[in-house]
C-alpha cells in the first residue's frame, strides 16, 4: 500500500488524537482526577455518648450493666468493668453503634467501687478501624445490701471462727465470696414473697439465717446429713443448739436456695401461728414443699409410704426420709395430699386450721379425712 504526503500528514494527526486520549485515560497529561485517597473515619465515642450507669452512680445494680455509644457502627466492642480493683468477668455485645457490657453471674460485692473503660485493642469498625481517643467511660457505686429484716443478733461461730454479719441477722461464712452476698440476699426476699402468697401477713418474726459453704461448716450447723434445715429454739441436727429459730443453708450457690427458704420459712410460720402446738409432720412438710416448690416434684411418680399417717413425729420423718428414692416419693405424696386439701379449702383454710390447732383443737378433727390415701 502506497501513502502519499498528505496522507501521511492525516494519519499522524489522528495517530495523535489516539494517543492523548490514552494518555488522559491512564491519568497522564493535566486533565486527570488528581484528588487524595479517601481516610477512614476514626472509631471514637460519640459526641454525646449515651453512657450507663452514669458517671457517680451511688446504687448501681448488683449485676451491673455497662453500656457506651461510639461514632458509628461497630462489627466488635470490649468494655473492661473493674471493681474493687478486680476485673469482672463478663461479655461484651453490639448492636449497630452501642455496645453492652453484662457481668457473669453472681455479679459484684454490694458498696462496691466500680469503674468502665473501652478496651481500644477488642473494639473495632467493620473496615477494621480500631477505636481511638478516650477510653474513659463511668465511675460508679453498686448499692447496699437491703436486708430482708430481722434482729441484728450475735454470729455464732464454729471451730473458733465466727460466722459474718452480712446484715440483719444474716450471718454467713467467711469463705463465701462478697459477691455472692446479694444473691443470697434476694433469695431471702424472694422466699418470704413465696410464703405470703399462702400465708398472707407473716406473723413469725424472721429467723436467723445461716450460710455455709464448706463441709465443716454444715457438719457443725446442720449436722452430717448436710440437709438444709430449719433449727427450733433450744433443738440442733449438728453441734450448734440454736437459742432461736434459725434456718441452715448448706450452700451458698444452689440455684434452689430461694424455695429452699421459703420452705424452710413455712415451717417458722406454722411454728408461730399454731404457739409450737404438735401439727403432724406430714402435714407441715407437705405444706412446706407445697409453698416453697420445693423439692421438686414435677417428674417424681409413686408413694413414699403406704400412708403418710405413720411419720407424725418429725423424728420419724427424718429417719424415713434418708435415703433419697424415698425422700422425693415421701415429700412429693405429702405435698400431693396438702394441695388437694388446698384446692377444696383455699388458703384461708390453712389459716383457719392452724388457728384452730393453736386454740387446742384436733389437727385430724379439723383437717378431715385423707384425699390422696
């Protein structure tokens, strides 16, 4: 093929136009977009956090929760909850740009002093940028214990160490962590709500409660069947002979202990309505676990005893109750029997009963036949 001159001279100019176009592509020659690489934003707290408990809290909760909000959102938090100058253990959730903080149970010591912080390193946005600025969150105070009642009186001790005064008259062992104390604390409070609920107006002043956690401990209080018990005055199943009516737990964490309690406190209310006149002991355990659901009878089948007359006397009671087939048939039979007769008679009829008992009356002339025999 032959070019002439002048089409040479075409070509090159449109060899040319070609070319600045490339050029202008690649970002060459002066017309190209010659802005700076976008940076992320920074992960910082917000402007306004929204932060709880508040800075200066006085009566945080036991369990307290720690919240913050950040600039946005957030694909992972940490926040670091010190008390007392112990890191509690917990875990952190977020959701959009708040992140919360719960503690594992049981939570923190009552009065205790806490403060917050972000955990920089474990808080990050979804492109990865890790939290920057202030770390400060809240300072704050967990409440004090609100004692159920009760008369502050003496600790008792065992093996020459006395039992601690947590409030009223609460008395705990000393190797039971503070922050199981409010726990313990509810359980009380939960437990009376549970009585009132069949008794109505508790007339029983609260009994001595007292806590054990090791195996020495229940041995000296509630004897070597380690049972969770209620203690008349002057009576004792181990070493300590009460002065008073007091309830033994042999466990600090038994995620039973508040119908534990209100079980054992049945058997102070019965005990203050009836004067201490004789009830059979069928009865006022049946009534007990009946109140306090506990033990739980809800997959326990058959009888304990071909008839529940037989233990009348709280002695035989415990005698035939050892062995622990037993126990559940024999508790759950009892409570059986007491919730028929409930659900003809109502609560005011336990009360009517055991006014009755109190003024000298027959249990069995007042009580009727057996519904469940």
């Amino acid at each position: 093929m032959r070019i002439s001159i002048s089409d040479y001279r075409v070509a090159g100019a449109s060899l040319s136009v070609v070319m600045a176009v490339v050029l202008s592509a690649c970002g060459g020659g002066g017309g190209g977009d010659n802005s700076a690489p976008t940076t992320p934003a920074t992960l910082t707290l917000a402007a306004a956090p929204a932060i709880s408990p508040a800075n200066g809290t006085t009566d945080a909760d036991y369990a307290p929760t720690v919240q913050f909000t950040a600039s946005k959102a957030m694909a992972a938090a940490g926040i670091k909850l010190v008390c007392d100058g112990a890191v509690v253990a917990g875990k952190t959730t977020v959701s959009g740009a708040v992140a919360t903080f719960k503690p594992d149970a049981p939570g923190v010591a009552a009065n205790a002093q806490c403060s917050a912080s972000v955990d920089a390193a474990a808080t990050k946005d979804v492109a990865g940028t890790v939290f920057t600025g202030s770390t400060a969150l809240t300072s704050f105070t967990v409440k004090a214990l609100a004692c159920p009642g009760g008369s502050a009186n003496t600790p008792p001790s065992f093996n020459g160490a006395a039992l601690v005064a947590a409030c009223g008259n609460l008395f705990i062992e000393p190797a039971v962590a503070k922050n199981l104390w409010p726990g313990i604390v509810t359980g009380i409070q939960t437990a009376l709500e549970m009585d009132r609920k069949v008794y109505g107006t508790l007339q029983a002043t609260q009994p001595d409660v007292l806590v054990c956690q090791s195996g020495a401990c229940a041995d000296y209080f509630a004897g070597p069947r380690r049972r969770n018990v209620t203690l008349y005055p002057n009576t004792y199943a181990g070493q300590y002979v009460a002065p008073r009516m007091t309830v033994v737990l042999t466990s600090p964490t038994w995620t039973q202990n508040p119908y534990v309690l209100a079980h054992e406190f049945s058997h102070v209310e019965v005990a203050k309505r009836t004067n201490g006149t004789h009830v059979p002991a069928w009865f006022d355990e049946g009534l007990a676990t009946y109140v306090g659901g506990e033990p739980i009878c809800t997959n326990v089948t058959g009888k304990g005893i071909d008839d529940l007359r037989k233990l009348d006397q709280e002695a035989d009671w415990v005698a035939y109750t050892g062995p622990e087939d037993v126990f559940f048939k024999t508790y759950c039979q009892a409570r059986a029997e007491v919730a028929a007769w409930i659900g003809k008679r109502g609560n005011a009829g336990v009360l009517q009963l055991l006014d009755a008992v109190r003024q000298g009356q027959s249990f069995t002339g007042q009580y009727g036949q057996m519904l469940t025999q």
